[in-house]
C-alpha cells in the first residue's frame, strides 16, 4: 500500500507542476497574441495613414494644372515612393 501511496502522490505532484507549466504557456500565449495584435494594429495605422497621404497626394496631382505639375513632379514622385516603401514595411510586420 505504501508504494502505491507514493506512486499516487508523485503523480498528484507531478499533475501540479504540469498544470502549473500549462498556465504559464498559456499566459505566454496570451501575452504574445496582445503583442501580436498591438503590432497588427500599428501596422494597420501605418497602411491607413499611408492611404491617407497617397489621397492628399493625388488629389494635389490632380488640382494641378500641366505647367504647375512639371515643377512638381520630380517631387511627387520622391513622395510616392516613400509611401510605397512604407507600405511594404508596414506589410512585411504582418507577415
């Protein structure tokens, strides 16, 4: 009886540590799902911003008449790029 007893009781304990081990994972779990969503959302605001200043950008474009949009091309241009390198980086963290 005496083994048995034992027996039971390392596997109680042992029952304990593994629940305690699955709380622990499943805190960590929780933490990196609210790291994760945090970094989805900075990303979202990132591409929405992105969005935003490509609308400013194309409605400039187009309130622009030809003489005025030969000086501003080259800079347009510049501005638009950068929003699509910021794009993809705001997508490569999605990824």
């Amino acid at each position: 009886m005496a083994l048995k007893e034992e027996f039971q009781k390392q596997l109680e304990n042992q029952l304990a540590v593994w629940q305690a081990q699955i709380g622990e994972y499943q805190a960590r779990a929780a933490q990196a799902q609210t790291e994760a969503r945090a970094n989805y959302e900075k990303s979202a605001a990132t591409l929405r911003e992105n969005v935003e200043q490509t609308r400013k950008l194309l409605s400039q474009v187009q309130q622009t008449n030809e003489a005025a949009w030969k000086d501003m091309q080259s800079a347009t241009q510049r501005s638009f790029e950068e929003l699509q390198k910021g794009w993809a980086a705001a997508l490569g963290r999605f990824l």
